[in-house]
C-alpha cells in the first residue's frame, strides 16, 4: 500500500466566523470562550469580529484581541498596548 501524497490530502479549512471556530471545540472550551466574547464586547462594543491567525479576534483601529483554544487551556492574546488597559 502507497503512503497518501500530503498533497492529495484535503487541509482543514480555516473558521470564517467566531461562531464557526465556537463549533470546533468542545463544549466545557466553548463556554468560557463565550463568555471572554461578551467581556470583550462590552469592553469595546465598537469592536468588529473577525477570524486572525485563525483565530477568533476583535479589531478596532487595528487589531485588538484574539483568543483561542487549546488542548489543555483556552487564551486571550492582547495584541496592541490599548487592548491591555480595556481589562486592567
């Protein structure tokens, strides 16, 4: 039997909304992931969701947050000096 051709393997598409990243990870993940988004937007209710890296992330003149999912924790990236002062 041949080993599959990487190049013949179909790749994961990248999430195109926070609610499709949300989808992909399980549920315990999920809901504290929902809950850092209400934080965020009532932090920056000016802010537009949009998917970065792939990952879920805020922008407002520039970008803001993103915050992610992995196995044994979940992450909330502060990517400019402005995002660090909205939750201090």
């Amino acid at each position: 039997m041949r080993p599959t051709d990487p190049a013949n393997v179909p790749k994961k598409a990248a999430p195109a909304t926070i609610d499709d990243y949300l989808a992909l990870v399980s549920e315990d993940k999920r809901a504290a992931l929902q809950a850092l988004r209400q934080v965020i937007r009532a932090a920056a209710p000016e802010a537009e969701e949009c998917i970065s890296y792939k990952i879920p992330a805020f922008r407002l003149n520039g970008m803001l947050v993103g915050f992610a999912a992995a196995k044994t924790h979940c992450s909330l990236y502060a990517w400019n000096g402005s995002a660090v002062g909205l939750f201090t």
